[in-house]
C-alpha cells in the first residue's frame, strides 16, 4: 500500500508501528521519526494512530481484529450521520475541520468497542506472565517484589510487562489473598472484572469470579482504594476489618455496599479467609512432615537441602494465613534459612 493513502488503521496494524509507539525497539522509533518527517501532511493520522493505539493496547486479543472492528465502528458512525441528514453537511465542510469530525467519529468507535469487548471480558495491561490454580485448592505465587499471594481454586492471575520493574500491575479472575510488600513508590494494583483496586502495602482478599455477579474486597490491615470499573468516579477507601461489595448492573445499577468482616463466633477469625488460613497442631513432627503439609495447604513445592534441617522437631500450633508467615514461626524454634522463590521454597541451613 502507497504511504500516501495509509490512514490511521492501517498504522495501527503495523507491527513496526506498534513497537514505535510501546518505545520497546530503538530501530523502529528511529524509522517512524524519520518517517513522520518525511511525511508532515501524515501527521494527523500519525497523531490518530497512536490515540487508537493506546486505546487497543490495553484489551486483550488482536490488534489487527480489534482495528477491524474500529473501522465497522466508524463505518457504522458514518451510517448514523447520514440517517440524520448530516452526511452532506460534513461533506461540504472544510478538509480540516472534515477531518476533525472522521476523528471524533474514529474515538466515538473505539470506545464503542472497547465498551462491548470490556462486557465480555475483563480488561488488561500487556500482560507478562499468567498463571492458574486449577482444581487446586490453593496455589501461591512468591512475586518477584516480594509480595505473597495464595490463589483459591479456579483462579488465574496476569502480571502486566515489566511487573516488580516499572510497575507492580496485575490482573485477578477468581479469589487471592494478597500480603503485598510495602512500596511506596510503585503502587500495587490489582485489576478485576468490577474494580481496580490499588494498594502501598496491605493484606487483603479479593473475591471476583466472572461467573458471579459481585466483587468482594475484604482488608485485613493497610489501606486500599478501590475504583469501580463501570463508574471510575466512584472511588471507597476501606479500613482495616472491612469489606466491600460491589453488586454489578450497568452504570446506573451497581451497587457499593461497605460491610465490616463476618467473624466466626467460636474462633473470632475472619470467615472470608477462612479458605487460606491453616491452622497446624503439631506433636512430634520433624520439619521434613511439617513442611509436606505447609506444601500441600499452600500449594507450593517446598524443598529441605539439608539432611539435619529435616529432622528438626516440633510440638504445637501454628496459625498463620500465609506459608511464609508459617515458616517464620517455625524459625523461631529452631535457625534455618529459605529462599523464597516464584514458584518454590528452599530450606537451607
């Protein structure tokens, strides 16, 4: 196709253009700035192409699909205009202020778009790295910012592109609990099908299956802030031993409800992380036995390297709501080291 009719969708189809506008290739940005000055009369598609570029990047599926459905969008814009008479008007307007028009029509798709795909699936940054907990009863993550995250069954969980580097972003379908470690200057952010929910360093539960029509965010200490994904002005800061619920209806129908914590009247716990917390009656046990069940509630491998660490022995409980909160206890007893890894503990001495 000749440079001189490319217009804004064929750009954002271009996958050298794409990596201009991520700033991930040097060579690519090198290119287009050369092209762009080559080419001043592209400059308000160039301009346009990027806005629709940004818009895209953050839905998961093809962009090349996605730009089609921009151009339907668009034609579809077009369609209206002339059903109310407005087709020649714009015709016999200035180019420039033509195109003014073609680019507001071109927003207007994207949103459209973007609304419908948001409808049928959560919204995500670029992800990185997805991971899923299965049929299991829980998986935990050791995150590369050392926070610590157990998954409950059925859940899946997306890092986003330069996760613990740039930013701390992640993307949760299903239940997790969160012990997020405290960072000040990357705010710690989890995107679900109802909210955004945004942390510095706190213990939360976040419940939100797509099949469920709710989502609940449970704080057991810290602070967070939680936005509503069908109204961003709606904004809720929980404190500690709070929950809220958002009931999703559209725009004008959902609901945020603050509850304080259900509490479980024989052990005075919390119900909503009932699921994660383990609580361990030990008589006897080496640390080898104790760490078998730590693995197999926790769901994360744990390995002992050293023969004598294994035949370490405990008598007592142990209650804690993550498997590194549990292994510290047992440090208290005995001096051992581990090494927490993404997807698995080591025990040294």
């Amino acid at each position: 196709m000749s440079d001189h009719y490319r217009n804004a969708e064929d750009f954002v189809c271009d996958e050298s253009f794409q990596r201009y506008c991520l700033g991930t290739d040097q060579s690519a940005i090198d290119y287009w700035e050369n092209w762009i000055m080559e080419h001043p009369g592209a400059s308000g598609e160039i301009a346009e192409a990027r806005k629709m570029f940004s818009m895209l990047n953050g839905n998961q599926g093809n962009l090349r699909e996605q730009a089609r459905e921009l151009k339907d969008g668009m034609e579809r814009a077009m369609l209206l205009k002339e059903e109310f008479g407005q087709r020649e008007a714009a015709i016999r307007r200035p180019r420039r202020v033509l195109y003014a028009g073609i680019a507001a029509s071109l927003l207007a798709a994207a949103a459209f778009f973007t609304w419908n795909n948001y409808r049928g699936q959560t919204p995500q940054p670029p992800v990185a790295a997805t991971v899923q907990s299965g049929s299991e009863p829980r998986k935990t993550l050791m995150l590369a910012d050392g926070s610590v995250l157990t998954m409950r069954h059925n859940s899946t969980i997306s890092l986003s592109e330069g996760f613990s580097k740039t930013n701390r972003v992640l993307t949760l379908s299903g239940e997790a609990f969160f012990d997020v470690k405290a960072d000040p200057s990357h705010p710690f952010i989890v995107h679900t099908k109802d909210a955004s929910i945004e942390v510095l360093g706190t213990v939360f539960n976040v419940s939100a299956y797509p099949e469920n029509s709710y989502t609940e965010t449970a704080l057991f200490r810290g602070r967070v802030e939680v936005t509503s994904k069908e109204d961003p002005s709606r904004k809720t800061v929980l404190l500690p031993s709070q929950k809220l619920v958002i009931q999703s209806g559209g725009k004008k129908d959902t609901s945020f409800s603050i509850r304080p914590l259900a509490v479980d009247p024989v052990d005075h716990k919390a119900k909503e992380i009932a699921w994660v917390r383990s609580r361990l009656k030990i008589q006897d046990e080496t640390l080898e036995q104790i760490a078998g069940r730590l693995q197999k509630w926790y769901g994360i491998p744990i390995i002992i390297t050293d023969e004598e660490v294994k035949k370490y022995s405990y008598s007592g409980t142990f209650e804690s709501e993550t498997v590194i909160k549990a292994l510290e206890a047992l440090q208290l007893s005995y001096p051992f080291n581990f090494e927490v890894e993404q997807t698995r503990i080591v025990i040294s001495k």
